[in-house]
C-alpha cells in the first residue's frame, strides 16, 4: 500500500491487512489534566497521532476499540488534534480548558506611595490552574486593602480575559498598607508601604549664637500629621545686607537644623519641596 500524506504526517499502512478507518468521534471540548475518551470506528490496525500544544505523540491502534487520552498528557490549554491513518486516514478536533482555578498570580504597584493620594496604588490578578494555565472563564476576584485596623477597599471584579484589576488612593496614616486577591480559600498577599506626603505647615525657629544664627524647624509633619522621614532636605536662606547665603540641611529625628553665618540683622526662610516656612527677622549680634 502506497503512502498517504494527510495533515503534515505520512500514515504507513502497519500490516498487510486493510484497515479501513471510519469517523472520529470526539468531544468538543475536555478539562487539562482530566482523562479523555475517543470512539474510532472501523477494523483492523491504524496509526494514531496526537497533536497539541508542546505535544506529538503516535503509536498503534487497534480500530472499533475506544482510545482513552491520559490526563497527564492534557495539560496543556489549547487546542488538539487527532489523527488516524488506516485507509484512508481521518481527524479531529478538541478543546482542552483550563481547569478551576488554583492559585492567583498577584502584581501591586508601587511598592511605596505617598499618603494621600488619589489612584496612587493599582493591582492585577491573574487566575491560574494547577497546571500553570492562565483561566480565560469569568472569575470573581475579592480585592480587600487595609491600613492598620482600617478597610480601605473591599470589592470584587470579575476577571475578564483572565486579569481582573483595581485601583485606589492610599491612606492618610503612614506605615504599611495590607493588599489582597483571593477567590474562595485561593488567597496573594502583598504590601504597600506608605510613607509621609510633602511637608507641611513648616515654621521655623532661630537663635544667635557665637558663631551667627542657630535656625531649626519645629517637628515636620506633612498635612496628614505624619512624621516627614529622615534625610529630606529643608533650604535655610539667609539675607542679611543684601547677601545671600544658603545651607541644605537634612531632617534628623523629625527636625532640621543649620548654622547660618549672618553676625549682622539678616531674614531668615526655609523651603522643603514647595511648602515655604515662615521667615525670622533677626537683629544684629
């Protein structure tokens, strides 16, 4: 019997005996990891071939005998093909879906946001099988956000494509902001840590001292009460006579403090980012 070229494979007759392969009969569609079960009708032997997604397998068949797919081998997503070489050969189709979900792929961003500010924190999830198969069916994803012992978010969306997602402002509290995706007992957390937003109210306060004009801030906080964090940096200006002079000093433990070289009257101002201090009007020494 003379070769048969059919779906990119060549199908060898296996005997001297006619094998006379009829229709397929498949599902339509099947679950990855679940077994499946293929009629062929027909008599004699056939070459069987298997095609899918990172997937080739072939071996013998004996036609009218059901042919059962091992789970192990439909882990995969995706679509796949059967095909049978007798005389002459024939194929089919299915659909192997994801199964239900198992675990979330879970992404927060930023990992560090300002307090206070509106759609300052996003997140997406991803819903996943056991086998690693993104999970195209609507699933209802629950995405909860706490500061401390209080709720900032609860709601749940729908994955579309397979991602569902949110976002929201951050908190007035500084300290860390609890983010979570869960569907049933299938639970990601992630953490936000929010930190003080801009300086505000800054005020300042001086003293002369032998060398010029102690100056420092009051405890700087931003417009939320938080504590500003250490090492931002206040701008001391002095003008004393129409000179300029200017020290950079960085928030320690709360409060900044530079050494200004002013011995006669001199204006003294601080800035922070975009918040202003109030000035010191200074005497001569």
């Amino acid at each position: 019997m003379r070769p048969l070229l059919r779906y990119g494979v060549v199908c060898l007759a296996l005997s001297l005996a006619p094998a006379w392969a009829q229709d397929i009969t498949a599902p339509k569609s099947a679950v990855a990891g679940e077994q499946v079960t293929l009629s062929i009708a027909g008599s004699g032997k056939a070459t069987f071939y298997l095609i899918g997604p990172g997937i080739s397998n072939t071996h013998e068949i004996n036609l009218g005998e059901e042919i059962k797919l091992r789970g192990d081998v439909l882990r995969t997503a995706g679509d796949y093909q059967v095909v049978v070489c007798g005389d002459p050969c024939k194929s089919a189709t299915f659909y192997v879906m994801p199964a239900k979900p198992f675990s979330i792929s879970f992404l927060v961003h930023p990992s560090r946001v300002p307090v206070s500010q509106s759609d300052a924190v996003s997140g997406v999830a991803f819903p996943f099988d056991q086998f690693h198969n993104l999970v195209l069916a609507p699933v209802p994803i629950s995405f909860q956000l706490a500061s401390g012992k209080a709720s900032l978010l609860n709601k749940t969306e729908t994955t579309k494509s397979g991602a569902a997602w949110f976002r929201t402002a951050s908190s007035k509290s500084a300290g860390p902001l609890q983010v979570t995706a869960a569907f049933q007992d299938i639970s990601a957390k992630r953490v936000v840590q929010q930190v003080a937003s801009e300086p505000c109210n800054l005020r300042l306060t001086g003293q002369r001292n032998a060398t010029g004009i102690l100056v420092q801030t009051e405890p700087v906080h931003d417009c939320s009460g938080n504590p500003v964090p250490d090492g931002t940096i206040v701008s001391f200006t002095a003008n004393a006579g129409g000179v300029k002079s200017t020290v950079d000093a960085p928030i320690k433990k709360g409060i900044a403090r530079a050494q200004m070289d002013a011995n006669g009257a001199a204006v003294i101002s601080g800035a922070s980012g975009v918040v202003m201090g109030n000035e010191l009007h200074m005497g001569a020494k």
